[in-house]
C-alpha cells in the first residue's frame, strides 16, 4: 500500500511539472490585441499589419483570429473619421456569416469624452478633416454616423474570450461583481440616457481606473485577484496608461494583467506592438525596421510555480517513509 502511495505521489510531482495547454474548440484560437490609436491612422496600419491582422491595402489577413482594440481611437491625432471607418469595416466583415475571425472593438475614456461633449484633446487638424466644428460636432451626435456606431453598435467597454478579460482601464472587484454583461449593460443604458455622471464613468469605472498599471504590486495584485475571480477569468489585459518611455508591453501580477497601450500615437513618440494570446501562451509583438510583415517576438507566458505543491508532496512522502 506504501509503495503504491509512494509511486502516485511520485507521479504527481512528474505531472506537477509538465505544461499543460488547454483546448478550446479543438485548439488555442490567435487573439491578437492593440492598444490605444489616438488618431495616428499610419502608425495604427503599421502595428496592424506586423501583427498580422490587415495587409498593406487595410485587408484582412488575419485567417480565424480574434483581434480586440482596447479602446481610445480618437483625440491627440488627426485621422479619427479614417480609423472608425477602418474598424467599422473589418467589424461589418466580422459579422458575415461565412466569416471565421473576430473583431472587437472596446470603447474607451476619450470616446466617451467626446459624446459628453468633452473635446479637450481635439487636434486642430481633427476638426478640419470633419469640415469644420460643427461639422465634427454632428458626426458625434447621436444621430451622427460616429455617435450612432458607438451607441449602438461598438457599444461594449469590456469582454472576456477564453479565459482573459480586455478592458481599456481596468476593473475593480466591486465592478467586477457586476459581470462582464452587466458592465457593458450599464455602459449602454448610461449612454442611452445620456447620463455622463454615472459611476461606471467615474475614476474607478472601468474606462478610467489606473491601478493596475501603476499602484503597488503588493497592493493591487490582491484585488485583481478578487477581481478576476468574479469574472471567472486568468488573466485581465488592459490599456489607457501609455508604456511611452520604453514602448514596451507592461506585464503585472505574475502575468495576471497586461498593460498594452504602449503609446503608438506619434503623440506619444510612435511606438509599435501588440500582445497575441494562444490559449496559455502570452507573446509580445514588436515591429522590425525595414520588414513590415515580420514581428520581433518576446514570451511573456508567466511561469507558474509548482512549489508549494511539490513541498506537500515531499511531506507526504517523508511521513510515509518514518511511519
């Protein structure tokens, strides 16, 4: 009876060891997500086309993937009505019933500031490409085509797809408990009713919340963690706190939050990634100079430590040897 003790918990260590790779569907779908455009159609084509979504003429080349944007297309830049219109028709083609990818556009902070009417960050060129401020104005409107696509139709702040969960700022355990469905529910009733002072737009909703990118591991790890247990997910990947300085993707939390806004606006010194998700592997895409449709590739898959699962093993093993 020992020496069969002793040889499952001996085989346990060996598995505790191996990597396992879960199957959705068959296999781990591609899902690739960028961060924040800000207006810079170029350099939103350049990041698109490295990582393999869209070709040189804006086509999608993406085969079965998933791609998700995480929000923040508009303000600092110039080429607003050029990118809702890119992402409207890769979004249209998404839908065709004989399409096999997806894709997600997510709303973040400055869309909603610009339905509030909060125009702050508008580039002068912006406007002049709408014709004019009114012009502009219109478009936003809720009988305008921007307004109407947003209120309607890209109306989500946050999604989950096997397993992680995209957000532009980040959700906080008490908007976890709401679900994905109820935030994204609560996002458009607010909008619906105009109602820009609702919580969910608040400093700690999930279009603004900063915590995860900046605040101390060993205090926001711990509530991304009840977080993420409400949303009955791995991993939570958001954007909004520009990685500018390095123009590298922020990992947080053992791999538990990726920070991808790595500031590819030219307003924010025109940086180019984005992260790709294979079931459990996580990899970083980075642009290579002179080779548009080639990815530099770094591996942010956490490593998972088995070690306290291997001590209690040992234990168990020791106990039966003095016994």
């Amino acid at each position: 009876m020992i020496r069969a003790i002793l040889f499952l918990a001996t085989f346990a260590l060996v598995a505790l060891g191996s990597k396992q790779q879960p199957i959705v569907g068959g296999s781990p779908k591609r899902i690739v997500a960028v961060g924040d455009f800000h207006g810079d159609m170029p350099q939103v084509k350049k990041v698109l086309r490295m990582a393999g979504i869209v070709d040189k003429d804006l086509q999608w080349v993406g085969g079965d993937a998933s791609f998700v944007h995480t929000g923040d297309v508009v303000d600092r830049g110039p080429d607003t009505i050029q990118l809702f219109q890119l992402l409207q028709r890769l979004y249209n083609e998404s839908q065709n019933p004989t399409a096999t990818h997806s894709v997600y556009p997510l709303l973040g902070n400055h869309e909603i500031m610009n339905l509030s009417g909060d125009l702050r960050y508008v580039t002068e060129e912006d406007y002049a490409s709408f014709g004019g401020r009114n012009q502009r104005k219109q478009a936003w409107s809720e009988s305008g085509w921007i307004g109407k696509l947003l209120m309607n139709t890209l109306s989500n702040v946050t999604l989950e797809l096997d397993g992680t969960v995209f957000v532009h700022g980040g959700i906080t355990p008490d908007w976890a408990r709401l679900g994905v469905d109820g935030m994204n529910k609560q996002v458009r009733d607010a909008m619906q009713r105009k109602s820009w002072r609702d919580p969910i737009f608040g400093g700690d909703g999930p279009f603004w919340y900063r915590g995860y990118a900046l605040d101390r591991e060993a205090v926001v790890c711990k509530e991304l963690k009840k977080a993420l247990k409400y949303l009955g997910a791995k991993r939570m990947v958001i954007g909004h706190t520009p990685q500018y300085e390095n123009g590298q993707i922020l990992s947080r939390c053992n791999g538990s939050v990726f920070v991808i806004d790595v500031g590819i606006s030219s307003a924010y010194g025109a940086n180019c990634a984005a992260l790709e998700i294979v079931g459990d592997t996580v990899t970083a895409l980075y642009c290579i100079n002179g080779k548009p449709d080639q990815a530099r590739r770094v591996d942010l898959t956490p490593k998972r430590s088995n070690v306290q699962g291997r001590l209690r093993l040992v234990r168990i093993i020791v106990l039966l040897q003095i016994s």
